[in-house]
C-alpha cells in the first residue's frame, strides 16, 4: 500500500509502543481475569498477515472474519475470538482473481460482503468489484460459491478501503479514502449482476478512512483511520458526526467492526501475529465494578502509564506531521 512520509513515521512509531491485546486489556490483578472473544485477541495463524478488514459473525457467537489485503487469494478466515486460532478458511469460487481486497462485512441475511475494492493508483480501475456469500453454518475449511458484482462511482473511479451493509435494509456503502477527507458512496438499493452497480456519494466523512462499521441496529456509523475515528448518528443516511472515537495505536490500522451484541468497537492491524484491541461502544451500556473494587485502578481500566504514554506519543506525532490533515476541519 502507499503511504505518505507522515503515517510511514506514525506507524515505526506505533511499532515501537504498541502493546499486544493482552497487555492492552490489561491483566486484571489479583481476583480478575482477563476476558477474551469481544475483550480482543490475537491472529494465531500465520498466513493473515495482512489483515484488513473485520467483521464479527452473526451464526456463530465469539467468530470474527478477516481476509488478507492484495497477494492472497480469493479467502476469507474465520477467527475464534476467544483463542485469536483460525477455525476456518473460505475460498470464494466464481470470483476471478482478487486485485486489492480491503474490507469485509455482513448483511441483514447472514451474507457476508467482501469489498474487493482498493486501488492505490487512485483511478487506475475502472471498475472495483464485491463478492457475495452466504455466512457458512458449519465451520471448516470449504468452498462456497459467490456473486461477483461490477462496482463504479457516480463521479469517476477512486480508491477505498471501507465497505459496509446497513444491518437493517441490506444496502451496501463504501467511504472512499482520501488524506484530507472522503465521502460515504451509497449503492442502488439493490445489487445487480448483469451492469455496473452505481455508487453515488451522499454525505462527508471527515477522515481518511480506512474502515467503517454500523452498529447492529443500524442507528450508529463508526469510521476509523490510522489515527484517529469518528462516531456519527445514522440520521435516516443523513450521517451526524458526535463525538471520535477511542482508537487504539496500530501499527496499520485497517479493521473495525463492532462485536454481535453491540457493545464493543474492536480494531485490527495489518502484520503477522497482529493484536485485536476491544474498546467500549458509544452509548453501550457500561458494567458496574465488581463489588470491593476501586473503578479507578488503573490496572482494570488500562489507564497505565504506558497507555498514557503512548497517548502522548500520538499527541507528538500530530504535532510534527499535522494529522489536522486526516481529518477536515468541523463545519
């Protein structure tokens, strides 16, 4: 992928302070475990190496699905979220050869969609393409046969790397990515097979995205990039920005869904042995504290002084590269 000198600088950085998802979720002391499945995980298999988008099951409960960027094939994984061990690898069959898959999300109908849409030459396709399939109800390695959609934008090709299906009415969104801010491309209500399905945009989105979620009733929009995120009211497809998001520090940045009750935002990286980092959802209910514990501890709320200080790293990085230009200013 191409990337500009800031965010080159931003991710050796991330490298460096990173923590994995264990260490990130903090280890609870004495008396509190460590939650796994939508508290984050790790990819255990080393062929995702690249992973770029994230979607969590809707059959079956603690699975999320990833696929790898460009290079890979025509696969999707199926990943316990308890153990971060892949359970199952899919091959999509009648879909040609993917260019530059980049995003993963599932439908109202247990269909996942496949976003076989990047292009780093910002124009080089004419056309990008989605995949559809049914979510497998047995988990194991197999093929399933897709649908293969012909994508174009109503105002000339572009890259993205955000693909989402509104939980409720089935229609497919992409948010194409641009450093100074990009827009959310609403599809025709219903893909066709037999000509370009027409994307048009219908609303900005102040970041440079590189993936984005609905909340499971369809109400909440959640777009991340490498630095930053930000949180809109669905607004019947009018989308209201309310607040950023908690995004952690990655490496590369590229993956975010939110787990099936709705109550986390988990955040994936591309790299070998990369960490899934959980975060509360806005507006999800919260715990209470366990009985005789202080809430403030900051081994429980991962408020270390690691978190913090590499909290104070983005903070420097903003400053020396100006990563005001991710996102436009507010209106």
């Amino acid at each position: 992928m191409r990337r500009p000198f800031a965010v080159l600088a931003a991710v050796l950085l991330a490298g460096a302070c990173a923590l994995p998802a264990s260490a990130a979720e903090g280890t609870k002391g004495p008396g509190h475990t460590v939650s796994t499945g939508d508290k984050g995980f790790t990819f255990e298999d080393p062929r995702i190496t690249e992973s770029s988008g994230l979607a969590a099951s809707h059959l079956h409960p603690g699975i999320y699905w990833t696929h790898n960027d460009s290079g890979d094939g025509p696969y999707i994984y199926a990943v316990d979220g308890a153990t971060g061990k892949t359970v199952a690898r899919v091959t999509l069959r009648g879909v040609g050869t993917p260019r530059d898959v980049e995003a993963i999300s599932i439908g109202p109908h247990d269909e996942i969609y496949v976003g076989d849409i990047g292009d780093n030459f910002d124009g080089r396709w004419p056309y990008v393409w989605i995949y559809r399939l049914p979510e497998p109800k047995v988990l194991k390695d197999q093929t399933v046969t897709a649908t293969q959609y012909v994508v174009k934008y109503s105002d000339g090709p572009r890259n993205a790397e955000s693909l989402l299906v509104h939980p409720k009415t089935g229609r497919v969104y992409i948010i194409d990515k641009k450093e100074d801010g990009g827009h959310l491309f609403e599809g025709p209500a219903t893909l066709s097979t037999s000509g370009a399905n027409i994307f048009k945009p219908i609303a900005p989105i102040d970041l440079w995205a590189t993936d984005a979620t609905f909340s499971p009733d369809g109400n909440h929009l959640a777009v991340r990039g490498y630095l930053g995120g930000i949180y809109y009211s669905w607004n019947d497809g009018h989308p209201k920005r309310t607040r950023m998001l908690d995004v952690p520090l990655q490496g590369q940045g590229e993956g975010i869904t939110y787990s099936a009750d709705g109550t986390k935002l988990l955040y994936s990286s591309e790299g070998a042995g990369s960490a899934v980092v959980a975060r509360d959802a806005p507006d999800s209910p919260k715990p209470s504290p366990a009985p005789g514990h202080d809430s403030s501890d900051s081994s429980v709320t991962g408020g270390s002084s690691v978190e913090l200080g590499a909290l104070a790293l983005v903070a420097v990085v903003a400053a020396l590269f100006g990563v005001g230009r991710l996102r436009r200013r507010k209106g």
